[in-house]
C-alpha cells in the first residue's frame, strides 16, 4: 500500500493519539533528557509493507510544536519530502512492527526500567511470579511466571536490532534494553500504553521486593 493511499483520517487519528500519549507519558517524567520515543502504525499491514508515524529525533517530548512527528515506511524512510528527522530508533520500531505487526509502539527511560535491566542483566531476563498486572498482558492465569527479556544496548542502533528478532516472545508485548530503556506494543495506542504502564509497575515491584528479600525483612 502506497502512503498516499492511506486514508487522511487514518493519519491524522495517528498523529492526535501520539500526541495524547505524549503529554501524558511526559507529565509522569517518562522523557528526561528528550529521551524516548513514540510510534502508531497507519493503513493496512504487511510484514515487508507497512507504514507509521513517529516522533521526530532529539525533539523535547515534554512540549508541543508542528515539527514533532513524521510518517516513515518499513525501512525507516521517511514517505513524505521533510527537513524532520526520524527518531535516531526507528529502525527497532520497524522491526518490532515487522515481527509482531504491532498497531502502537512506546519506548520510554525511566529510572525503574533502567534499574531492573542492570540488576538482572545477567540472566538476561526479569521474572516475574503471579503479579496480577501481568493480566494487564493477557496473560490470565494467577500463578502465571513470565521472563521478560533484556537485551544488550548499543550507541549504533543497528547493532541492537539482531537480539531483539532474537529475543523477542510472542506473549510478552515488550523488551528491555539494558541500562535504556523499555519498548512496548499493542494492537494500538491505547493497548500499549496500558503494556507500558503495567511494565513499569511490575519493574517497581520486582525491584522492591528484590530488596526486602535481601535485607532479610521477608
Ligand atoms: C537523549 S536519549 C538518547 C537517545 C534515546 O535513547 C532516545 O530514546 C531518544 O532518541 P530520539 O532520536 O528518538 O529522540
Ligand atoms: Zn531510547
């Protein structure tokens, strides 16, 4: 499908629901340092033929200008003529978008994931034991354990990109990039957002209880 066959209310819903997502994500103190990045996937998908919008590169995600978004194809190329650069991580959200066909993908920093990636680096996953937001992920049962991955991170971005088709699980909509930050997904925005956010509580958690657990108070 060609981007100037995607219906114009298909990319201006994408682009209001980033930007709802943004302030919200920002008001919680999830950008420090213009950190992080946001996509919405627009038109119909196929693996080696899909399109979205993303937030510009290097861009203060904590305000508002017509300059925060572009629209990139599969590869990362931008569809339209722009001055905008596309996030420096594009092409992880490409290849997320490629393995899973992902309607909505969100990567923030916070101190929780950036904490939780290095204290169990060398597993290279956090486990998780019966934490009811793991419903969050659809995942139902109560006793459910799950590993959600951690993978090396690196200042040349293509070079992240073969742990993460490696790494990535098909129940669990989200991975950690070590001392980075995490990328979550959905089928949408607002699915995950609700990944992100049950992601991050379970980070605090974990790391919390880890803590307890070591000082001999449990
Ligand atoms: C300033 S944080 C380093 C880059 C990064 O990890 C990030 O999430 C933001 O990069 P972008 O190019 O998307 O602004
Ligand atoms: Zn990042």
């Amino acid at each position: 499908m060609s981007f100037e066959q995607i219906a114009l209310e298909d990319k201006q819903r994408a682009l209001l629901e980033l930007r709802e997502v943004k302030e919200l994500f920002a008001s919680r103190g999830w950008f420090p340092g213009t950190s992080g990045n946001l996509s919405i996937r627009v038109g119909d998908y196929q693996p080696n033929d899909f399109q979205f919008a993303i937030t510009a590169s290097g861009k203060d995600k904590t305000v508002h200008t017509p300059e925060d978004y572009l629209f990139v194809d599969q590869h990362g190329k931008p569809c339209e003529q722009t001055s905008l650069k596309p996030s420096a991580e594009t092409l992880i959200h490409c290849e997320i978008y490629r393995l899973t066909g992902a309607g909505a993908i969100f990567h923030v920093h916070t101190v929780w994931n950036n904490v939780i990636s290095e204290y169990f680096w060398d597993q290279k996953s956090v486990p998780v034991d019966g934490v009811e937001l793991i419903k969050g992920f659809n995942i139902w049962d109560e006793e459910a354990h799950i590993d959600i991955p951690i993978v090396s991170n690196f200042a040349h971005i293509p070079s992240i990109i073969p742990e993460v088709t490696e790494r990535i699980q098909k129940h669990i909509p989200g991975i950690l990039l070590r001392k980075h930050g995490i990328y979550a997904w959905g089928a949408n925005a607002f699915e995950a957002k609700r990944h992100l956010e049950a992601f991050e509580f379970i980070f605090e958690y974990v790391y919390r209880w880890e803590l307890l657990k070591r000082s001999g108070q449990r």
